[in-house]
C-alpha cells in the first residue's frame, strides 16, 4: 500500500513507499464470533490487520477490504479507500440493496467445495423427500395419525427435476440429481451444456422447461427479473405430483401464490429454506401451510475457518491484481 509524500530529485512530488498492514473489518456474525474471525485470520494471513465493524476508534479511511453480512446502508460508502467487499454469503443482495456503495469496487460472493457439496446434500434429501411423501408422514406423525398414502410413489427415473439457476450452485446440484437417477433439467439466462442434463435457457424456453417439470428447485439469485417469478400460474404449469424446493431466496416465490397453490393441491409439496423474512415469523401461515417442510436457512453454510480460507485467498487475489472468481457484476444484476 502506497503512503506519504515526499519531494522527487528533480522537485517532483512522488509517492514514498511505505509498508503498512491491509486491513479487513469484519461484519459477520456480530461481536461474538469476531475473536473466531480474528484468530483464524491471525494464522492465515498474519500480516493481516483485522478490525470489528463497530469499532469506535477504526477510521473508514483505514479499511482496504470489508467482510459483510447485512451492513447498513450508506457504512460501506463512507469507506473511502476500500478495494473489495467480500461477502460472508454466496448471495450479494444484502450488499446490493443500498444504493449508495460504489459499483466500480469489486463485490466477491461467498462459495467453494463445501458450500457447493452442502448445497447438492439437501437438494438431493429435499426431492428424495418429495418423491417419497416425507412433508405428509411427518405432519401424520405429529398428529399421531396412521394414514396411507392413495396412490404409488413415483421411482426416481421417472421424476423430472428442473434445476433454475446452473451457475455455481445450480450446475452441482443438477449433476447430483443426474448421478442419483432422476431425470433432470435446468434453466438459465445464458446457454448452458451440461452431462445428462436438458438445459433451456432465456425467457423464450421457460414455459417449456417448467413444462416438463414435477418438481423445480430454485437455484437463482435474487435480481430485479427474478424476484416474483415463481407464481401461481407458473406452479400450475408442473407435472403431477409436483414440487417445489427454494433454496435460493424467498422473494423469488411469490409467497400467497404459493400458499394457494398448496391449499387447493396445485402443488403437492414444497421444501422451503428461505423466506422473504428471516427468521420466518411466528404468525406467518407457511409453518402451518399443508405437505410442506421448512428448514431455517441452513442449505448450505461453510464453516467459518472454510470463509476465512475464501477470504484470504481472494484478499491475496486481488492484491495482486489477479481476476477472482464469484465476482458480482453490476451489470447482470448477480
Ligand atoms: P450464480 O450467480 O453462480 O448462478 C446463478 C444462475 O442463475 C446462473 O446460471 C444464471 O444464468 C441464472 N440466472 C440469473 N438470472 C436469471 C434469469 N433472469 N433467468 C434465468 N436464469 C437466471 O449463483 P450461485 O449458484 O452461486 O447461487 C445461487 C443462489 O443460491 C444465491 O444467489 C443465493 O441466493 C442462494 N444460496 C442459498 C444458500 C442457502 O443456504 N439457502 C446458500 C448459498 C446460496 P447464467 O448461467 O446464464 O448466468
């Protein structure tokens, strides 16, 4: 990092060289797991400085890197000298929200092996639980009720799957459910080939893509074409028994439709691991919405020291003025 000025042989003004530590402030996880955070970057990258977001004493000027959850509005503006926003999640639309950060800084997106290994894990538990009935056996159980089921289970060849969203998440999840014998299809924006998949891409092949479908999962970030997608008339367009895995984020589904087309049995069941408020509120109708299971936003979540490895990576990245991956691009949206 460059500092200081001093006066040139020929009386120019040049910038004096001088070593001081990069830092990263951390908002993630508040003030009980930044020891975590800081002890982890201390044996990473020891030439590291890291500071608490809400540190009284820390100057914005001071800040070259920030690891955010969530930040306020206008705080990460207010950062004249920063050179990268690292997100803690694989989704940037809490960062994105404020209008005021400057779109020419890099914004990094959270995701490696085990976020994507995670993610394939419960993509996989949620069809297989939709393709076996799981949601009705468990509210039977709870209900200590013995009710069998009216008509056979489908085998997993026979289930199509449709996977929207194949980027990073979305083409893993696509290839597990490939390898675990189900039919599958995904969608995406752009054109997309990958083994034993049927991929369809762009508005034009939507319709057809869902179609063909018993279940969706949805894999695709929260973007201003994105948000609302999944309605009532789209859910109606699925194969019987159909299905619905959200996985991605809740605005994505529009939440009444979805709780209509559950009610009156458009949609046989759903797998929900997030919502337009989190934690999903006690008085929301989904705990009680039938032949559906909710999971509180646990898909996919790498470990901490797993992050820190990401963040330290991409810190050394960018110093060196290498290109990184899962790199937000302001002009797609994600
Ligand atoms: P990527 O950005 O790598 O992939 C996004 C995919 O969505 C791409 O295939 C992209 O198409 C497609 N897409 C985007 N916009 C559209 C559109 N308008 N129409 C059709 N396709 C579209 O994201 P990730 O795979 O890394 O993550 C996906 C989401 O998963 C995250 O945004 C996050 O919200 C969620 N997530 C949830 C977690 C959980 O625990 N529940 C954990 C981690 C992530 P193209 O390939 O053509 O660009």
């Amino acid at each position: 990092m460059l500092s200081g000025d001093r006066a040139g042989m020929h009386g120019l003004v040049v910038k004096r060289r001088s070593r001081i530590m990069t830092c990263l402030v951390v908002r993630a996880g508040g003030s009980r797991v930044f020891p975590h955070w800081k002890a982890l970057f201390a044996e990473l990258m020891p030439e590291l400085e890291v500071r608490e977001w809400d540190d009284p004493t820390l100057d914005p000027a001071h800040i070259d890197y920030a690891l955010v959850w969530q930040p306020e509005p206008g705080r990460l503006a207010a950062m004249p000298n920063l050179r990268a926003i690292l997100s803690v999640a694989a989704g940037v639309e809490h960062v994105v929200c404020d209008p005021s950060w400057s779109r020419s800084i890099p914004l990094i997106r959270m995701g490696e092996e085990q976020t994507r290994g995670q993610m394939a894990d419960y993509v996989l538990w949620a069809v297989l639980s939709l393709l076996r009935d799981a949601p009705r056996w468990q509210a039977g159980q709870a209900a200590g009720q013995w009710v069998r089921r009216e008509r056979a289970p489908l085998l997993s060849s026979d289930m199509q799957v449709g996977v929207m969203g194949l980027g990073s998440l979305g083409e893993v999840v696509a290839r597990r459910l490939a390898a675990a014998g189900f039919g599958v299809l995904g969608w995406s924006r752009s054109e997309h080939r990958i083994d034993d998949v049927r991929c369809f891409w762009g508005e034009s092949q939507r319709a057809a893509f869902v179609a063909e479908c018993h279940v969706l999962v949805c894999l695709l970030p929260e973007t201003e074409q994105t948000r609302g997608l999944i309605t009532y008339e789209l859910l109606g367009q699925l194969r019987q028994p159909s299905g619905l895995v959200n996985v991605a984020r809740g605005p994505i589904v529009v939440e009444a439709d979805l709780l209509r087309a559950l009610e009156d049995g458009v949609l046989h069941g759903a797998v929900l691991d997030v919502f337009d408020h989190e934690p999903l509120p006690p008085e929301s109708p989904l705990w009680h919405a039938p032949r559906v299971m909710i999971t509180p936003h646990i898909a996919s979540e790498a470990s901490r020291p797993v992050r820190a490895r990401q963040v330290v990576q991409t810190i050394r990245a960018l110093e060196r003025g290498e290109p990184v991956p899962l790199r937000y691009d302001p002009a797609r949206g994600y």
